[in-house]
C-alpha cells in the first residue's frame, strides 16, 4: 500500500511539481488549494506527509499548522517556503513543522527531504515526548531526556549541566533528530536574526555539548556535516524501545 500524501498548495505549477515526482516514487498525493479544506482534511483523514505552503488563501499556512497541532494531529509537515524568507521559516518550525522546502526547488531535495522526514518520524520511538509525573515536558531519545520548560538534561539517570545555549542548541536537534540542521538555522533560532557574531559561535557550542554528551554514554551524538552543519543521531544498539 503506498503512503499517502496531503499537498496544501495553492500554486499549481508548484502543486503539479509536487504531485508528479512523489507520484513517481510511488506515493498516493491529493492536492488541496486552500488552508480551511486543507486543514479539514488532515485532522479528519490519515496522511504519511503534509506538504504545507505558508502564503494561502484565507487561511494561511502558520494558522493551518498550529490549529493542527492544537488538535493533537501530529502527522509531519514540510512546510513550502519563499527563498530567503528566514524568519517565516523559524516561525513555522517553532509552530511544529518538521522541516522545510525553500522554492523554487529540485526533484532531488524534494524527494531526500521527504525520505529524512519519514524515516525520523518512523523511527519506532527512538523520539519520545510525554509529560513526567510533575506533569512537566519530556523529550525522550534512548538514555537521554531533555525537560524543557526546566532547562534540564539528564543522561543516564544523571543531570548533565549545560550552559542556556548549549540547552537550547541541544534541544533543537533532539527534536529534529536524523535530520541536517544547517549552522545559519542554528544562528537564527538559537541566537537570533540581530546575532552579530559569526557562525563560529555555533561551532563552539555544539564542541562543548558533544564532549559532555560523549563523556556519559555512546547512544546519542551529534554528527558533524562538513560545509552545512549538524544532526543528532541515536545509536540504534543501544537497545531502545519502540512505542
């Protein structure tokens, strides 16, 4: 059976992109042309992927995406972007996208950007977030627990003291993990657009964050991409448990 695949998109050029090439690779597409039925069908039907375009009649994208996730559907969402349009970007992914296509874009990204999002979100719990007893978040990746709304990482039943940055840097790959997170996407979310200094300072951070990872346990670490930037990866020997 193949995956099914909800395109929000308003744009036909662009929707008629989307649709043939997923449609080569065996996926089953619908194209939907405004956020309202948009937004209806992904709540009220089941969906491998949602292709989001941000700029939608009516409803917009943004709105689209975080009525989503206010009704609890949390299947993933690629959000479809302008070029050079940061800000929309970081708005999207704090809203609960999963990743993002800037436009105009190749067949190429399109279909690696799809595969790296499926296979994150398929897999089998190495990704957990729930509520502790205290009622506070939890994101969970094998030995590794992250409490957000505490700043607070524990490692292998041990707190791990980490610097705000370095928390908040963590915390954005472990939400995103197996996935390439750019060092200009770091800058942006972790320091800001105003953030005068260079991308060196994420570098340095992520140096620190790994040594005092590495230092407690092997089954999460962060692996360089040479020339774009970092992802987070778990090691899946490490005996963890699906859902």
């Amino acid at each position: 059976m193949s995956d099914k695949v909800l395109i929000i998109e308003d744009e036909p050029t662009i929707a008629r992109l989307v649709t043939y090439n997923l449609s080569l690779e065996g996926y089953e597409t619908e194209v939907v042309g405004n956020g309202a039925e948009g937004l209806h069908n992904a709540i009220h039907e089941d969906y491998a992927i949602i292709f989001l375009d941000l700029m939608l009649p009516g409803m917009n994208g943004f709105e689209v995406l975080q009525k989503l996730r206010q009704n609890g559907v949390k299947t993933p969402v690629i959000i479809l972007t302008a070029r050079n349009a940061e800000e929309e970007v970081v708005q999207g992914l704090k809203l609960g996208a999963d990743d993002y296509i800037t436009k105009p874009f190749g067949v190429a990204e399109l279909l690696a950007r799809t595969s790296a999002v499926l296979r994150r979100t398929r897999n089998e719990g190495d990704t957990e977030t729930a509520r502790a007893p205290g009622g506070e978040k939890v994101l969970t990746l094998g030995d590794l627990q992250i409490f957000p709304d505490k700043y607070e990482v524990h490692l292998n039943g041990q707190w791990i003291s980490l610097r705000p940055k370095e928390f908040e840097v963590l915390l954005y790959l472990a939400e995103r993990p197996g996935i390439v997170i750019t060092r200009d996407d770091l800058m942006n979310v972790v320091w800001g657009f105003d953030y005068i200094g260079g991308q060196r300072t994420v570098d340095v951070h992520v140096s620190s964050l790994r040594k005092k990872l590495e230092l407690n346990q092997q089954t999460v670490q962060i692996e360089s991409i040479r020339g774009v930037g970092y992802k987070l990866i778990v090691n899946r020997k490490s005996g963890l448990s699906g859902k």
